[in-house]
C-alpha cells in the first residue's frame, strides 16, 4: 500500500528501490523521492504500475566550492544538502517547510518557502537536469537545452520524465544561523499587512494564523528572518537536533478542535504580545516539525489534508476571511494555518506560485465532509482567478483544476513528446490532467 | 585518522558508512567490482570530506568471487591511502528463502557470497593486518544468524556461519592486535530489503551508520544495530523449537 504524507489516499502498490536509479527507471511508470507530497502525487495510477523510489540515489556527483554549484542524484534530501554544506557556508537555496524533500521532488514540486517573494520557487535555482523521458531516452534539460523540457519538469509534478541527477545553486550564507524575530498581530488584516510589510526588508517570512474559534480569528504571529552575520552568531558550533520517531497514529480524536484551541492558545502565549528577536537554529525555522518524524500520524489513521491554495492580491481581505467562514460553515477544523506572500511566478510550465497571497490550510479528513469543504473552497478560488497546490492537493475535481489553470493543455502537449505512448502517469495526473487510468 | 578499505561501501549500509568516517576526516578506499559505481561513490565521499582533507577516498578492483583480486586490491588500497588499518566487508547478498529454495542459482551465489567468499576475504584481510601490527576488521553479519527462523533459512545460515567464523578469529587472534568486529543489523531500509514486508524497529542506514562506527573505534567483538536488537533476539533464541515452528516469523 502506497500513500502521500497526509496518508490519505491509501491506493495499493509498491515501489522499487535501488541505488542504481537509471536502471530502476527503465520502464518505470512513475518515480517518488520521500513521499512527501500530500495528496496522490506520488501514488500510482493502476495497482500493477512500476514505481521507481529514487531516495536511495543520494550521491553527490561534484560541488563547485566556488559558484555553489551543486551537481547529485535525483534522490539526494535537502536535509543531506543542509547538513553536508552549511557547516562549509552554503544552504539550499529555497526550501519548504520540510528538508525531508529529494531534489528531484523539489523539482517536480518546484518548491517555494519563506523567501518567494525574493528568491522564487527552487525552480530558479536549477541550473540542468537529467532525466529518463516516457521513450526510455536520457534526455539532458536546462534553460539552453531543450527548454520546454526544462520548464516543464520544473513543477511538472514528476510526469515530464523520471529525473535522474540534478544541478542546483546552492546559497552562500554568513553563518549556520538566522537571525529572528516574531510578531504578535491581534487580526487577519494586520498580519497579512505586518507580512508583506516585513517583505520588503526581510529576505524569510511567513505568518501563522489561529483560524479556530470566532473570537480568536485571524490573530497570528510573522515570523521574519534572515542569516545572522558571522559576527553575531559568534563562535557556536551548529548541532543538529534529534529527531524522535512517532511510533503509532494517534487514536482520531486526539486532535480535536478542542485541543487545537488550547494548543493555539499556548502558541499565542509562547510568542506574548509584541516582538521578540533571537537567533535561531536553522532547523527552528526552516523545519519546527521535522524533529518528530512522522507527525503525520498525530491526524490518526483517517489521514488529512492540506488544501494550499493561492489568492491574487486584488482577492482582498474579504475573500481571505470568506475561505476560512467556509470551511467553519461546513464543520471543517482548519487545525494550522499558514500565510505568505509570493513574488512574480517562476519559468515552471505547470508551477503553482504567482504573485498573491497563499494559505495552507491542515484538516483532518472527515468522512463525507472535506470533499464539500474543498469544492466549496475551489469556487472561491476560481472565481477569483486563484489555484492549488498539485503537491498538497487530493480532493480538487478536474473541472474546478481546468477553471483554475489554463495551462493544462500546453503542459500536456509538451508531455506528449517525450513521452508519446503515455507511459508515465499518477493517481493525481488521472484525476485532474485527463490521463487514462 | 584511520585508514579504512571497504567491500559494499557504495551502498546501502556501506555506503553510509563510509559517509560517517569521510566526514570526521578518515580515509577510506572502496573495494569492489563496478569501477563507474565506485568513481561515483569515491566522488560522493570526496564532497563530503571536511574541507582541505587530501584524498579522502580511492578506489580498487575487487571481485569477491575471484581469490586472486583480493592481495592487488588491498595493496592498492594501501598504497593509495599510506597503509591500512582497518577493512570493513558491509558487501553480502540476499534472497527470500522461497527465491532461494526455487533458484539453485540464486542460492549458490547467496551461500558462496556470504560464506565462502567472505570468509576468504576476511582470511587475506586478517594475515595483512595482522602483519602490519595489529588492526580492525568489522564485517555485516545479521540478526537472522541468530536463531533459524523460517523466512530466512538459507540466508540465515550463511550469517550465523559466518558468525562463528568472526567469534572464532577474534578468540584466537585478539592478542596478535586483530579486533574483528561483527555487526548484527536488524531491518534495515536498503535496496537489499526493498519489497519485504517492514517488521518493527526498521531503520535507515543512516540510523546504524554511527553505531556501527563506535564498535570500529572500540574493537567491539559483537554489536547490535538497532541496539533493541539485542533484546529482541535474546527472546527469540530463547523461544523453544516447538514455537519456532508454529510462528510465521
């Protein structure tokens, strides 16, 4: 059986693992690195189809010390990167909220993280690529060698080829350390003002939202962040924190609404009223949940959801506080909730950032409701010219993706040529970019 | 500083070994039979060498089912590295006992790799270390060497075989300077396990490589990884026959 990080859907299936990724992905059908896609990104779309997991192909192949440049197999971790490199000056140069992330799904996701709205997705710091194409051929992409290729498996969702090794530009950076800060807001307006405020002077930011209650609403905390100066972090040496694995899920109810009220609460309390510097860890605020594997089980065995989505500018405040009224009105429990602002969009054919705001929402997976609650939600954000987040995304209806994306067709049509037959397809590319089961 | 030749470190548990001791500026030379696999694994360590370490990491010819590769092998891994003090063998192969009892291929390559060729190896590994003075040679046994178990009947015995043989020459050999080290893993998620049905306390070869490093450093004759190992085979050594045959495990 396989499945995403929200562990819902559960399809059967299971992957091939080898360290010798091109021969695991002759006649591959799909290729997953760590399975951290939410939703059915990474899950097959037959029982019977091959897939390839790439995360034991984690070889360095070469390391420019000078440009940064960083050349590896499709399944080297950006927490290997982060580990291996940030001792010697150089970080990944974006990076979600997780580093349990191989290149080759930071390039299929063509990430994004706290620093958009300066350095773009992951996708702009990709310098070439090689992959296995649906023909079986090798082909090599950058921005000079076929193009289209390029961008469209930079976001491409892993379906333009099955990507072998990866070239990347890694950041050189002060120190191991970022310098913080965080910053009470009483309200959705001001913490989405404070945000894009922060913006303009802060290279990292992003706001945490309490949406539970009507009383608390909107209240939050920005963080902001850059790396500290070699002269502030001083002589500390960087220990990397253990991480603690979670052995079994949490029984459905332990995350109730009523709990997650309590524990906002005490993040509200953690953060006081005002704003508070320090320097961090980078594994404090890059990756706070990275430390408890599998906390994914705390959702319990029905799984959840993180419905990602992005809202242009002009959507406004209104609109904003309307996708959260409709999932309150629809029994939904938006348990986290996460706020940035993205900067202009990436070369990424099928890329989901563009500039606006965009919200990821965790929800459990309710039986018969979440479907309501996303297709609910996805009328907003089509009608205000909004879309999703394929990597986070298993409820959206291909109708409501179409309305959302106008690029589908032109993705598809690239796909078609290096990969006539249409061998290689996903649970998610069957049910939102019309591919045969 | 150690300088360590390896048979099996381009992957799986090998390969983050020798990850681990490249990072805290040991040297190491891979032993093995791909040379592309093993330039790209030498590279690999070399990135991930501290900054201004000088050659970390060479490679060697090496066929295990060829005697006559393992004396040039270990003399260029000693030439390459300024000696040799320890040699690791993480290399072995595995079949389910159903693929094992159904290919009589398959089955000589498993009991003549981990038996027969891993204890020849060790043979010309031990004379040369010993000869030099004294040094280290840590080889992957298993926890299916244990106790006889159904799924791994065939595989289990080469193990538990070469077990005896790493009890026998550390006995024998201690106070000539031998430490031989035997590594017992449990689970653990390399391309050699993928596709098992995952029991309890699987691990990453990340999560043993640390382990497995202290027991080099120590010259620990027998260790567990994950330690919880110890416990669990404890109990099922001590389970009688007539449960062994009744459980699937």
């Amino acid at each position: 059986m396989l499945s995403g990080w929200g562990r819902w859907p559960v399809v059967p299936g299971h992957e091939l693992l080898s360290e010798d990724l091109p021969s695991l992905t002759c006649g591959a059908n799909l290729t997953r690195g760590l399975g951290r896609s939410y939703g059915d990104a990474s899950l097959p779309s037959t029982p019977t189809a091959r897939v390839a997991g790439s995360r034991l192909a984690d070889r360095v192949i070469a390391f420019d010390p000078d440009s940064g440049a960083l050349h590896a197999e499709a399944g080297l971790t950006l927490r290997d990167i982060n580990r291996t490199f940030l001792p010697r000056g150089w970080f990944v140069p974006v990076t979600p909220g997780t580093s349990f992330v191989t290149l080759g799904g930071a390039v299929a996701s063509d990430v994004h993280g706290k620093n958009h709205h300066r350095a773009g997705t992951f996708g702009r710091h990709v310098r070439r690529l090689r992959l296995r194409a649906g023909t079986g051929d090798v082909v090599e992409a950058s921005p000079e060698v076929e193009p289209d290729l390029f961008d469209a498996t930079i976001g491409g969702m892993g379906l333009t080829g099955h990507m072998l090794d990866v070239e990347v530009t890694l950041r050189r950076v002060p120190s191991s350390w970022i310098a913080g800060e965080t910053e009470y807001v009483p309200d959705l307006e001001a913490l989405i003002e404070r945000l894009l405020d922060a913006g303009t002077t802060w290279p990292y930011t992003l706001a945490w939202m309490d949406a539970l209650g009507a009383g608390g609403r909107g209240r939050g905390v920005v963080y902001r962040g850059r790396w500290a100066e070699a002269a502030d972090a001083g002589a500390r040496t960087l220990i990397w924190p253990r991480e603690i694995a979670v052995p079994i899920s949490a029984p459905y109810w332990a995350l109730s609404p009523f709990g997650m009220r309590w524990f906002n609460e005490l993040v509200s309390l953690r953060y006081g009223r005002g704003i508070r510097h320090s320097l961090m860890h980078p594994q404090t605020f890059f990756y706070p949940l990275d430390s408890l594997l599998d906390w994914n089980k705390a959702y319990g065995r029905r799984g959840f959801t993180q419905y990602q989505c992005v809202l242009p500018h002009k959507a406004g405040l209104a609109t904003y506080r309307k996708v959260f009224q409709t999932i309150e009105a629809r029994g939904g429990a938006p348990y986290v909730v996460v706020i940035k602002d993205f900067g202009a969009e990436g070369r990424g054919r099928l890329s989901f950032p563009c500039p606006g705001m965009t919200f990821s929402i965790d929800m459990p997976v309710q039986d018969g409701k979440t479907q309501g609650i996303v297709d609910a939600v996805n009328d907003i954000v089509a009608a205000e010219g909004g879309r999703v987040y394929l990597t986070k995304d298993a409820f959206t209806r291909e109708a409501h993706y179409r309305a959302m994306d106008a690029r589908v067709d032109a993705f598809n049509a690239i796909r078609r040529r290096w990969d006539p037959e249409g061998r290689i397809r996903s649970a998610l590319s069957v049910r939102l970019l019309g591919d045969a089961a | 500083m150690r300088r360590i030749a390896i048979v099996g470190g381009t992957k799986g548990i090998g390969r983050a070994v020798a990850r681990q001791l490249v990072a805290r500026g040991d040297r190491v030379a891979l032993l093995g039979r791909d040379a592309a696999d093993l330039t790209a694994s030498a590279s690999d360590l070399a990135a991930r060498a501290p900054a201004g370490s000088v050659g970390p990491a060479a490679t060697a010819h090496l066929d295990l089912s060829h005697p006559e590769t393992y004396e040039p092998a270990l003399d260029a891994a000693a030439r390459d590295l300024g000696g040799l003090d320890t040699i690791v063998v993480t290399a072995g192969a595995f079949g389910t006992q159903e693929a094992l009892e159904a290919d009589a291929e398959a089955r000589e390559r498993v009991l003549s790799t981990n038996f027969t060729q891993t204890i020849q190896f060790c043979e010309a590994a031990r004379v040369r270390l010993i000869a030099a003075g004294g040094g280290t040679l840590c080889v992957l046994g298993s926890v299916a060497g244990d106790r006889a178990r159904k799924p791994v009947v065939l595989y289990g015995a080469t193990k538990a075989g070469l077990a005896y043989y790493m009890q026998g020459i550390d006995l024998r050999y201690r106070d000539a300077g031998l430490r031989a080290v035997l590594v017992k893993p449990g689970f653990v998620r390399t391309g050699m396990t993928a596709g098992l049905p995952e029991p309890p306390f699987a691990a990453n070869p990340d999560d043993v490589a640390p382990a497995i490093v202290r027991a080099i450093d120590r010259g620990t004759p027998q260790i567990y990884v994950p330690a919880i190992w110890r416990l669990v085979m404890l109990v099922i050594r001590w389970l009688p026959g007539a449960v062994m045959r009744r459980v699937k495990f």
